[in-house]
C-alpha cells in the first residue's frame, strides 16, 4: 500500500497545480465582469440572514491514511458545534465514506453523501456536488456553505482548513498590477455572470477535491511507511526473543543430556 500510494502522489499533485491556472484565470475574468457590471446583483453573492448553514466535509473512502480523515472531520465538528450553540440548522454533505460514517454514526443530519469520489475525483463530481449546494441555497434550503478540506501543501506537510463557499465573496480588483484593460461584453455582465459564478463554484469545489486527492495519498503513504518500519522493527525484536528463547531451550536439553550421562556413570562405579 505504501507503494501504491506513492505511485499516486506525482499524478494527483499534477493535477493539483495543472487546476490552479484555470481557476485563477475564471478569478480574474470575474473580477473585470464585476467591475464592468457595477452592482450586478446574483443569486449566488446574495447575503441573507442565516439560519441553516450546510458544512461540505470532505473525507475519504478508505483508512490507514493516519489521522488524516480525523482531523478534518474533527475541525468540521468542533464548528458544527459552535454554529449548534449560536442556534443554527446544520445539513452535511459529507464526501467519502468516513466522514459518512462518521457523522450518521452520531446522529448528525446528512442531507448527501458522496462516495467513490476521493481516490481520484472528477469535475464530474464536482459538478454534481456543486449543482446541489448551489440549488439547496437558491431554494433557501441553506443559507450559507462552509467546507472543510485538507490543503496540499507539500508531500509532508497537508493542513485540514475551512473556507466559506456560498455565498460567494466578490473579488477585489488588483489596482497596480499589471496594464489596465478595457473590455466590451455582449452579452451583459449580469449574464456573462450567470454563467461564469456556477462555473466558479465548480471550480472551486474541483480544486478542494484535487487536494484532498493529493493530502490522503500523501498521507497513506507516510502512515503505511510507519506501519513498514514499525513491523520490521518488530519482526527484529520477536526473532531476537524467539532466538534467546530456542538457546534456552537447547541449553536447558544439553544440560539434562549431561546431567542424565553422570547418573548413569555412577551407576556404573
């Protein structure tokens, strides 16, 4: 499993930093629409006052990856906890089957749950994650997401964060940075806008998948080089005692052997 695993890793960090231009780039576009829209107003940047926040926690399907699902799943509970004091509503969507398990197993309420998807997700997935978090806060179902995944930092080093997805912060407009460009749209901006938000939620989403895809496999590989050395130190421990234990046991037969051969040479005399 340890190898498995970090056959993996080149492949998924690739695609960690092979999406990142393209969510940038849909960052950027969104920034001059914004700006040429003035005060478009959307469904997705709408801010309400809330009463039921869905948590998006994503988890993986399978173990032996060290602490690697309970840490994120611990810092999406300590949080369900304050928003359950503060009287909000909590819906989980949970992605993977621990922090599903996880989750029922106490009681919590799962409005979906998504397995199969960690070991190598898709924009498939993303896009079906994210088309039901977006229709859940259009109908009003929710009225805030929060998600939690774990970031992909380097091989060793992955941090489970939290991030407010929905509704959707506008981004700032760098001044300074680089020529200014003027644009014309057609169609609007409010409907270039339309389009491109539900585009960015997915893309976002994609990208929390693609990291969390990256942590775990980086993850399983470091836990099953633990379990490796740990088992070999003990295969060196228990033969060394199997060893002291055969010597004895081949001491205490020479000795009998030895013993019996006197007897019987007393006898004799």
């Amino acid at each position: 499993m340890e190898l498995i695993a970090a056959s993996r890793i080149p492949r998924a960090t690739a695609r960690v930093w092979g999406s990142k231009p393209y969510t940038a780039k849909l960052v950027e576009v969104i920034e001059n629409v914004g700006g040429a829209g003035g005060d478009v107003s959307h469904r997705l940047l709408e801010r309400r006052e809330v009463s039921t926040v869905g948590v998006l926690v994503v988890s993986s399907d399978r173990g032996m990856a060290g602490a690697y699902a309970s840490n994120v799943i611990r810092l999406a509970e300590h949080r369900i906890a304050e928003l359950g004091k503060s009287g909000k509503d909590v819906l989980i969507y949970a992605v993977g089957r621990k922090a599903q398990s996880y989750f029922r197993y106490r009681g919590y309420r799962i409005e979906q749950a998504y397995l199969a998807v960690t070991d190598t997700p898709g924009y498939r997935d993303a896009r079906a994650i994210a088309n039901a978090v977006m229709e859940a806060y259009a109908v009003g179902r929710i009225d805030a997401l929060e998600a939690f995944f774990t970031r992909f930092q380097s091989a060793m080093t992955q941090v489970p964060v939290a991030d407010e997805l929905l509704p959707i912060t506008p981004p700032e407009a760098r001044d300074g940075e680089g020529p200014s460009v003027t644009y014309e749209y057609e169609p609007s901006p409010a409907e270039i806008l339309d389009r491109l938000l539900p585009r960015y939620v997915e893309a976002i989403i994609f990208n929390m998948l693609l990291e969390a895809s990256a942590s775990e496999h980086s993850a399983r590989r470091r836990a099953m080089k633990a379990a490796t050395d740990n088992a070999e130190e003990l295969i060196k421990t228990l033969t060394v005692k199997a060893n002291r234990a055969r010597q004895g046991e081949i001491t205490t037969a020479i000795t009998e052997i030895v013993g019996g051969a006197e007897a019987l040479a007393d006898q004799k005399r």
